[in-house]
C-alpha cells in the first residue's frame, strides 16, 4: 500500500467503534434470565442464532400444544446472526457453480426450494411484524477484472441452459456503473429476486420476541455443556442446571458440536466489516446506487458490500482468517490489519467518497464446511438433530436447516430429507497441523488466481476433484 492511501485509510478509522455496528441499537432487548435448576420439555433448542430461533418458532407453528425450550449461551442473536453483512439468500448451495459442482441432479430442485424459503421467511417477518429493514432487492456479483466479465457471462449462460436464468440479468461495464458506478466495476450479474437485505441482529430480535409470542420458553446466559442419553430422551447439562427433553436440536454452528464426532466438519474462519457513517445526498449521488442491491465482487478473495436503511456503506470480506487449532476467541473479533487494509479496498473501489469515515469495525466467527454449505443427520437414535456448516449463508438457509432438523426429528420421509445434499455429509477437515497448513496453501493458491487469470494451480484442482475447498 502507498504511503498516501495508507495514511487515507488509517484516517478514515481513527473513530471506528470495535464493534458490531448491528448490536450497538438502542432498540436491542433486554436479556431473558439464565435457567436454574431443572426443566424438561419436549424439544431443546441449543443456541440462539438464526438455526435455532427458526427452529422453535417452526415447531411451535407445525405443533402448538409442543413444550419447547431454548437456550443460549449468551445473548440472543449476539454471534454470526447479528454481526453478518445481512444477505439473506435464496441460495441453499453457495450459488449456482458450487450447486452445479456438487449436486447437478437435484439442483432445479434445490433452486426452488431456496426461492421457496426466502418467500417464507419475507412472509413470516409481515406476519410476526419483525421490523428488521427487510429489502428484497437482489445482488450483483461485479466483475473487477476481465476474466470475471467472461466468468459471469459463462455462469448466465449456463443458467439459461438449466432454466434457472428468470430472475438473472448480464450486465456490461456501461449498464453496471449505471446501478453502482465505481471505476473498478467491468461488468455484473444482477439477480433480481434471490437475495433480500435486512438488518440481521434486528431480525435476530424479531424471531426472538415471535418465539415468545408463541409460548418458546427462553433462557439466556445459559451453557449447554455435555449432552447425554436419559431414559428415553436426552439431558443437556447447565451452568446452574439442566434440561430434560424428549428431542434436541442443535443450533451452536460455529462452536464445538454438543455431538463430539461431528467438530471435525466445520472449521471457524473469521470475517471482518467495516461500516461507513451515513452517506450525505451529495455522496450517495456520486455513486448511484438508486436500486439498493446488495454488491458482492467476484474474486477468491471478495468484498461484500451493502446500503444500511440510513445509507451507511458495510463494507466487508476479502480476508478470511483460520486461527491455528480452530479456537474461537473474543480477541480475534479485532483485527487491525485487516480493518486497514479493507479501508483501503474502499477508496480504491468508490474513490469519489474521499473522506468518509468509519464509524465500527468489527469481525466474527463463520463455520465453513468443505462444501461451502450447510450439512444435516441425527444422533442419539434419532432424538438429536443438528444442522451446520452454512459457511457464511446462515441469514437465510438457517431457516431450511432448522425445516430439515424438524422433519428428521420426526422422522419423517419429505421432499427436503430425500435430497442427496440432505443425505451426505461433506468431507471432515484433517487435524492439526495438517488442516492449518492446508487453508494457508489454498488461501495463497487463491490469492494466486485472482491475480493470475482466474487460474488455478495445482493444489486448487486436486481439492476441486477432492470435494475439498476453502472460501473467503
């Protein structure tokens, strides 16, 4: 970085706030008391993020007479769910090449039935009143370089080809910088319909108080910290307690799985935003922008980048951090490095905005799987579901997870729990130091791509034909 842009960037930070911009609302309720002593119930949620509010709320909806209780570690909605750039997708395969890639059979139907869950979930945040900025006005993947311009229109055409291309639009450099103009941009593909913006922690919120409307008995600042067989049902362990249930279903993602065997799938990665003050008329005229999408570049190595609902820029992405040993930390919620370089990706990107200052900084965990989607079973016999591993597609696929967990519960044969994707499981991730090695060479061999063509190595190929990968 010059010397001049690094001095324009580490201004731009100097009254950043190190923290999630989402959380900081005064509207934020108030944490519900931590459970003591003993409870039973017929279904235990653990974790109160998006997978396991979806999953009470969606029990209570299919069965209200069902006694269901959920408890959370810390506050709700206080990790990923409230802390992401606020994509919700339809996607339930981490777009439509990686869907192609590994499940070229059932994609059609995997498409629909993401189109169908984001329409649930824009129908349950009327129904529940869940005011959480909900804009369903698409994304744009950009091109930066020209080989995306010819990745992107490969992508449109094959989409075409599926059928699936109805709600897709190619855009050239002239057509693209009419929407958003940045002097980086070459080219887009707008998908119109798939992709709603919202503000994650307020629907975080939002599903928190329709789960109570309904009866879900909450419980925060509330561990669960071994799970066990019980006569016939489970029992979960607490800081001052336990639980009794006849089911469970674990929503913890990115934190050790209650199901020891299953910590080997996923792997914390950290990503890390940066949000803008509010834009003034005069700014936000310099770019366009009229249209409100969400903007994701389509590097390895990507940016995302949204409009909030007082036209603030999140700007966030581009590094993906894996701690040695998978430990997820507080600590690592900082990370300077990365703030400056983000700010620095910005004024290249939007150079008329000059002199804009952030006003938080702020990073998380992300639980990646190695197929970049999430992946479903049970434990237990059968009394124990989990869904995770949505490598950064929780905002919305957590709703079909928690759809799929329910049915497994139930054990019942859907159209959801008959899918291949439902079905298998991906492959687990090798232990250290073998698995930090591993992401380190296939970050550098990425980084190495997006400056090379788009082209891959090697070492990239052989984890394509492995079903291996790591995203940023």
């Amino acid at each position: 970085m010059a010397p001049v842009a690094m001095r324009t960037a580490a201004r731009s930070l100097s009254d950043a706030q190190p923290v999630p911009f989402w959380l900081e609302d005064p509207g934020k309720p108030g944490a519900l008391p931590a459970l003591t002593g003993s409870e039973t119930c017929d279904l235990l949620v653990v974790g109160g993020g998006y997978s396991g509010l979806w999953t009470a709320l969606i029990a209570k909806e299919r069965d209200p007479g069902r006694d269901v209780v959920l408890i959370e570690g810390r506050e709700v909605g206080w990790a990923a769910s409230g802390r992401n750039g606020g994509f919700c997708a339809a996607s339930l395969t981490h777009g439509l090449g990686n869907g192609l890639a590994r499940w070229p059979g059932e994609l059609a139907t995997l498409e629909r039935l993401g189109e169908a869950n984001l329409d649930a979930i824009e129908q349950a945040v009327e129904a529940y009143g869940i005011d959480c900025a909900f804009e369903r006005t698409g994304e744009i993947d950009v091109a930066t370089e020209p080989h995306q311009v010819q990745e992107l229109a490969e992508m449109y055409a094959e989409a075409d080809k599926l059928g699936l291309a109805g709600g897709l639009e190619l855009l050239d450099r002239d057509r693209m910088r009419a929407e958003v103009d940045s002097p980086t941009f070459l080219g887009g593909l707008w998908d119109r319909r798939g992709v709603a913006l919202v503000d994650p922690a307020k629907l975080a919120w939002g599903l928190k108080a329709a789960c109570l409307s309904l009866g879900v008995r909450i419980f925060e600042n509330t561990r669960g910290l071994d799970l066990v067989r019980a006569g016939s049902g489970m029992a979960v362990r607490t800081d001052y307690g336990r639980v009794l249930a006849r089911q469970v279903a674990l929503g913890t993602n990115v934190f050790p799985s209650l199901v020891k065997r299953l910590r080997h799938y996923t792997v914390p990665v950290y990503d890390y935003a940066l949000m803008t003050e509010p834009l003034s008329e005069e700014q936000l005229a310099s770019i366009g922008w009229r249209g409100r999408q969400g903007l994701g570049d389509s590097a390895n190595q990507f940016h995302y980048f949204r409009l909030s609902a007082d036209n603030r820029i999140l700007w966030g992405g581009y590094d993906a951090i894996y701690p040695f040993g998978g430990r997820v930390s507080a600590e690592r919620d900082q990370r300077p490095e990365t703030s400056l370089k983000l700010a620095e990706h910005f004024f290249t990107c939007f150079p008329q905005l000059e002199g804009v200052r952030f006003s938080h900084a702020w990073g998380g965990a992300i639980d990646t799987c190695s197929r970049f989607s999430a992946f479903f079973g049970t434990a237990h016999g059968g009394r124990v579901a989990y869904a995770q591993g949505y490598t950064g597609l929780g905002v919305g696929a957590t709703r079909f997870g928690a759809d799929v967990m329910l049915d497994l519960l139930a054990g019942e044969a859907t159209e959801r729990t008959e899918l291949e994707m439902v079905r298998s499981k991906p492959l687990p991730f090798p232990p250290e130091p073998i698995a930090w090695a591993g992401i380190g060479l296939t970050k550098w061999s990425l980084a190495r791509a997006d400056a090379n063509g788009g082209r891959r190595n090697l070492w990239l190929k052989t984890m394509d034909k492995l079903g291996l990968g790591f995203d940023s």
